[in-house]
DNA sequence: ACAGGCACTTACCAAAAGGTGCATACTTGA
DNA sequence: TCAAGTATGCACCTTTTGGTAAGTGCCTGT
C-alpha cells in the first residue's frame, strides 16, 4: 500500500484545506451565530438548537485551534465564558460569503437532491 | 415562492446547504478536475489519486443527483464514459473560488492545526 | 486463449462522527 | 437544604462514512 504522504500533498486545493476547517455538523452554525458578536456559552447553546453539550463544547474547540474562534474566560465569580470570532475567523466567514449566497439561491434545489438520496436509498 | 416550513428549518444559512452538497472526502478534488474539462472515468481515477473505485463512484453518483456533474456514456464498443460539471456545478464551483483563495492563503496555519489535532488526541 | 483495460457493483469491516446521559464544582435564589 | 444555572468532562453506544478486496461483462491486443 502506498503512502500518498512522501511529497506531503496535503491539500489539493484551497477549498479542500478550508473543509477541513469548516466541516462538521455544527460549524457553520456556530460561525453564523458568532459573526453576530461575542457569545456566551448558554447563550450559543440555545440559539443552535438541538447540539448537545458534548457537540458544541467539541466543535468550539476545533475552531478554537484552528485559530477560528477565541474563547474568554471572564473569571468572574458566576462561571463567565463567552466566544468570539478571531480576525482569522472573521476573514473565514467572509470567505464564506459567495458560498453562503450560492446555498440560498439554490436552496430548493439541494433540500430536494438531499430528499431524493434519503428516499431512494 | 418557498415558504419555509417553521418545523422544518433545513439550514441555518446558505453555507449549510452549499456543505451538503460539496462534504464528502473526494468532491472538492473531483469538482477541482472536472473543472478543467470533461474526465473519463478511468482518467478522473488516475488524477485523485488514492480514491478507489467505491468513493469515486460514488460521490460522482450523489454529484450527479445532485445536478452538480453531467455523466455521459457515449454508447461506444468499448466502454467510454464522462463526467463534466453542469452549469449548476459550474457556478457552484466559481462560488467555491475565494474559500478556495482563502484555504490557500492560510494552507499552513491549517495544515499545523490539522497536525496539532491529530497529535493532540 | 488469455491478460488487461474499461466502468462499474457488491459484501464485508474499521474508523470517525455524532448522540445520550450522567458527573463535576461552583454559585445564586427560594 | 434543595433546585437550578453555568461551563464543562466522560463513558458508552449508534450511525455514518470510508476502505479493501473481490467479481461482473464487455472489448482489445498479443
């Protein structure tokens, strides 16, 4: 079995690096509702319904090392935390913009691709 | 127009949707190849290395389903196939262009955090 | 006749991703 | 004192995804 790794290929193409970032069930939610500001913890959880503690906690880690979101321990009596978004982060989401618009403009057309795979399979 | 089903609130934003389409291990590169033209499928097979037969088949079928790519059999004697990218997978593939300059700007921070994760666990 | 390429298909498995639920240590309010 | 909230951690389990390896039918070159 070969070893792709000998020349370090790593990514084929920008997008292929930027998936690896942005990938994962909750991200681009998380992403979404940080590029509205600084958030805390509860507060994030409860305005991407329905991921677990488990989830979140995960995924903001990820994104915090991938230098994405920065995380602020208030160290205040009452357990304060929120997330933000780093520049790095911020230039990401801007990034993600055409990409954002493309899924909006086509929005039906991938929900009733999606229906179809479900249903079919 | 759609009217949005409050029980059914697909996605979050455009980006979630778009993310439906272009997740998969294999698509980013596929979509990158067939960019430059219409592949056969034995050629498409020899440029992302490492796919094996399985992955590559199958993520060109939900591609297909998707109306992303355009399989072509041209009925010959000797088995000729090709894949190309729609017009829909065209625009999709120009929305993908600045995520693409952005993972390429930042292949390296991502490439050690990739690194960093991996070590990590 | 047989190896080998073509474009797949299938069965079986391992690994990764995600979900559920309980536990923590602290604090405030009732 | 007890419940509830805050921000996490951890163990266990299921689902999804990807990988390996083999086989199919057809055709061509030797």
């Amino acid at each position: 079995m070969a070893k792709e790794n000998s020349e370090t290929p790593r990514f084929i193409c920008g997008l292929h690096a930027t998936l690896h970032v942005i990938s994962g069930k909750w991200k681009p939610l998380i992403l979404f509702f940080l590029n509205k500001g600084p958030t805390r913890y509860g507060e994030l959880k409860r305005s991407v319904r329905g991921v677990s503690d488990k989830m979140l906690i995960q995924q903001l880690k990820e994104l915090e090392s991938d230098g994405i979101v920065r995380r602020t321990d208030h160290g205040e009596i009452p357990l304060r935390v929120d997330y933000s978004l780093t520049p790095f982060g911020t230039s990401l989401v801007r990034a993600m913009e055409p990409l954002c618009g493309w899924g909006e403009e086509h929005e039906e057309d991938i929900a009733a691709a999606m229906d179809r795979r479900k249903t079919s399979r």
